[in-house]
C-alpha cells in the first residue's frame, strides 16, 4: 500500500473541516462521542500508522474502526490486497471492507444469507457476492431468523443482528430480539475453504472480517489454516466467553495474536505473528 502523505500528529488531524457520517467536524478532541469509530484505535498508534490512516478517515465506514485498524497494520507491507467479508449486511453500513474496496481497489468475497439484504449488496459492491451461509459444512441447509426493523416492542431491533437458528438464543443482547422479532427460513450452507476455492481467491488473504452472531468458532475451527495465509482476522464474540476463549485458543495455536482487546469491543482482532 502506498503511503499517503503526513499530516500533523494530533487528534485533530484533518485540518479544516472532516465529514464523517455527513456531519462537518471541526474539533476532533470535542466530539469523541460522535466519532468513536477511529477515536479509541487512533490512541494505539505510532505516528506512521497515524499518516497511514489519516485520509481515509471520513471513509471509514467500520463499527469500531476495524477497517482502519487494517490499513494500519498492513499500509508498510508487501500484502495481497484481497478480503472476505461474512455477514456483508448491505455492504455499506458497518461494513469492515467497503473502505478496503473503493478506496484502495481491493478485491474480495461478501456473504450475506440474509434476504432483506440480497438486492441492496448488490447494487453497492462489486466483488464477489454469495447468499449462502457461511458454516462448517457445504451442501446442507439451516434455519435462518431474519431479525425485523424496530417497533414498539422491539426498539433496538434491526436486521443486522439476524443469525442462524441454532445460535440465536445464545445468550447475548439480542438473543430475546432474534427470537421474538424475526422470520425464520431455510438457507443453504458452504463451509469457508469451499468458498474461497469455488471464487478462486489466493491462498494468500489480507484480511478476514467474520460476524455471523455465533457462528464464528464453528468456522474457524473447519477452516484450513495450512492453505491459506491470512495476514488479519477480526471476529465478533459480542461477550460470549465460552466461544470467545476457544477462538483464543484456536487463532494462538495458528500462531496470531490478539491486538487492542481494551478498545476492540464487540470483537477480537488477530495479527499474525510472522508479520
């Protein structure tokens, strides 16, 4: 990745005015709470990292800045720019990779099962797209909740906490939110190394964004480590410890380690260590 030029190494680094979410931001140390997608991450820096990310900051798109905290790990290093993103959503919002791909030229795959979704993603990425879910296995089918937009009894709902059946009442947040205000179908599965090999994407990845609201472990735990190279992973454990700890455990024996756990919240992220 290219460097960008410097800027001045202060919080307030975009000189002038900084859109974020289209709002016009003058005093960065003033508004932490409106922009605390990169503010947290931002702290960790060097002042290398810091130029790296700067331009991209009105781009970010990330919950908790997870797509600048690639950039900033990555932008000094000869890597193949390609990711692999699951759950895509729409492909905008909360995405982890749309910065990645239409600001940097990245190429990649989305998944995305859930079918409010389907003609939204399409029309807002242009790199691989599949509908199925993601699980341990290809060729089966699961009972999907779609979670439905908020109403009066459920204020906080939104489809983006939609899960599969299995794991959605595993005991986190939204679990009542899932059960109680959703739809439920049935989607095919393909298990993550068969969607990598039938969208030929090399054997060396970036980047690996996974949140499938308690899926995850199960993933990890079929994928083939030995074949392909991933430089970064951020996966959501949304606090389940039980889960969270068995992905530790799995990624420290594939030789990662975990970055930023203070201000990672929802998620864990993972560099590996030969890096």
């Amino acid at each position: 990745m290219n460097q960008p030029n410097p800027l001045p190494n202060k919080l307030s680094i975009p000189q002038g005015y900084l859109l974020v979410d289209g709002v016009y931001l003058t005093n960065l140390e003033k508004t932490v709470n409106a922009i605390p997608r990169f503010v947290y991450l931002w702290h960790k820096l060097n002042e290398q990292q810091r130029i790296a990310i700067s331009p991209y900051l009105p781009f970010s798109k990330s919950q908790f800045a997870q797509d600048l905290f690639v950039i900033s790990e990555l932008y000094n290093k000869e890597i193949n720019p390609y990711f692999v993103e699951f759950g895509a959503t729409n492909g905008i919002d909360l995405s982890n990779t749309h910065l990645l791909e239409t600001q940097l030229g990245w190429q990649g795959i989305l998944a995305e099962p859930a079918k409010i979704w389907h003609e939204r993603l399409k029309q807002n990425r242009r790199c691989g797209i599949d509908f199925r879910c993601v699980s341990n296995q290809t060729g089966t089918t699961v009972d999907f909740l779609e979670v439905l937009n908020p109403n009066p009894q459920h204020t906080v709902s939104s489809p983006e906490l939609s899960s599969v059946k299995a794991f959605a009442n595993h005991g986190d947040w939204a679990s009542e939110i899932r059960v109680k205000n959703s739809i439920e179908y049935t989607v095919p599965t393909i298990s993550l190394n068969d969607l990598l090999a039938e969208y030929n994407a090399p054997r060396e990845i970036a980047y690996l964004s996974i949140d499938t609201e308690g899926g995850e472990l199960m993933i990890l735990q079929d994928f083939d480590f030995s074949h392909y190279r991933v430089h970064l992973i951020t996966v959501e454990h949304n606090f389940q410890n039980e889960a969270r700890n068995e992905i530790h455990k799995l990624l420290v024996s594939e030789g990662y380690q975990r970055k930023y756990e203070d201000i990672s919240f929802v998620d864990d992220w993972y560099v590996y260590a030969d890096d």
